[in-house]
C-alpha cells in the first residue's frame, strides 16, 4: 500500500476516516492507516484534510477527514467550519 500514487492513498484515508465516524476506535484508524508508511500519520491525516478543503472536495469526504484529524490533535483553522454542525431545514 505505501506504493499506492497518492490519489489512492487519498481515496484510502477517506475510508479510514469514514470508519472511524463509524466507529470511533481511534487506535483502529491509526493501525489502519499503518500500512500507507507516511512517516507521521497524525501530520498524514491533517495534509489530506487541508488539501481536500483547499481543493473544494466533497463536503461529507472533508469533514470525516477533518474529525479524524482532529481527533489525531491537529484541528487547523481551516477545518472549524466542518466541524459545526450541519443545519436541518426547517419543517414547514
């Protein structure tokens, strides 16, 4: 997996980041991120989440990097207004 062009290693910490929204076992997205063999994946984790912002991905994609970042220690000012909540439309 450390071979993968960073586009699937992107795609890969998208899904690592989904599940760990799934489930919260932090310890688990970590070793699941282990085989990627990034050097440092906490500063891993907040580069995808900033370039995801910076490049306008999807909303849904962003914020589960940017919580599992965040949970990692590294919450960036760019990544606070994924962190509020999503409104709910109003009933009518």
């Amino acid at each position: 997996m450390s071979d993968l062009a960073r586009r699937y290693k992107d795609d890969y910490t998208v899904l690592v980041a989904a599940g760990y929204l799934a489930d919260g076992d932090l310890q688990a997205a970590i070793d699941r991120l282990a085989p990627l063999r990034v050097g440092n994946v906490f500063t891993y984790v907040r580069d995808v989440a900033e370039r995801y912002i910076s490049q306008q991905g999807d909303a849904q994609e962003i914020r589960g990097l940017v919580i599992l970042s965040c949970a990692m220690g590294y919450c960036t000012a760019p990544m606070q207004p994924f962190l509020l909540p999503t409104p709910t439309p109003a009933a009518p």
